[in-house]
C-alpha cells in the first residue's frame, strides 16, 4: 500500500498586486501555518519519503517548511502549477515507482478535485495548510481511503 499526502499551500499574501500569481510570497499566516502544520503532521508519527511540489513560490515556500522538519528530499515540478487531476497522476504514478510515501504541494481547486476523485471521501475545500492523507489501495486507477485531514483553523481559535 502506498500513501500519499496532499498538502495545499500556505496562505499567501495579496499585498503588492503587481506580483504575477506564480510570485505571490507567503503572508504572516502562512509563515506560521506552514511549520506549525508539519510539526503536527510528524507528532502524529507521519513521514513522507519525498515531497514534490509546485515551483510558485508560496508552494515552494511551503514545502521548504516541510522538507526542513522530515529532512528528505523537495522536487519541484512544474506539472503541479495550475494542475488538473491528470497532472497529479503522472507525477504519482512517477513517484510511487521509487517512494511508497509522497508528499504533493500544490494549489486549488485541482488539489480538492484530485482528493475528491481518487478518495473515499470528498472534500469540499482543502483549505491552506490543509493537509489530507490517502492510503492508496490501487494505482490505475488511483484508488484510496482517507485517512485524516487537518487543517489550521482546527488548532486555532
């Protein structure tokens, strides 16, 4: 069985709108969700083999945040920007041929689209920082269970 971790990124800051949307860096929340979230994520006994994610730079920023608290790899990929359901699945299948656990960065609303397609358990939005976990049983096509999906709004108040 292999798992896989969808990991939306963190918020990112609208405030100089001259930024192209590839650009756009992380706000202060998201300067604080990112670690917090990956912290949770490894007190909960989790580990991904690898992460891959999109190059922007809110995603890359975020998935820095986790490659620093598991200490493995970070792949950027550029099929993770703007990504839809088929996107996901070629980098999967490409990943799963190495690691039995990965970790994707990416943005809505393909990330949702993708938990909702392959998961027992659709998810109306993965909010930033939102991190959903899928076992995955069979890989053509992709199928798994969902195992939990946290977010930060459920450790903040």
């Amino acid at each position: 069985m292999k798992r896989l971790y969808l990991v939306r990124h963190a918020k990112s800051s609208w405030k100089d709108f001259t930024l192209n949307d590839f650009d756009r860096p992380l706000n202060k929340r998201g300067k604080r969700d990112a670690p917090f979230m990956a912290q949770k994520l490894k007190e909960m006994g989790e580990k991904p083999n690898i992460i891959i994610s999109s190059p922007a730079k809110r995603t890359k920023k975020t998935a820095q945040h986790f490659t620093r608290t598991f200490d493995v790899p970070l792949i950027l990929d550029d099929r993770l920007y703007e990504a839809y359901t088929s996107d996901f699945e070629a980098v999967l299948k490409e990943a799963f041929e190495r690691y039995e656990s990965v970790m994707l960065v990416s943005h809505n609303p393909g990330l949702t689209m993708f938990n909702d397609e392959i998961s027992n358990k659709p998810i109306f939005n993965i909010p930033t920082t939102g991190i959903v976990t899928i076992d995955i049983k069979e890989l053509d096509p992709f199928k798994g269970k969902q195992r939990f999906f946290i977010y930060p709004k459920q450790y903040y108040s």
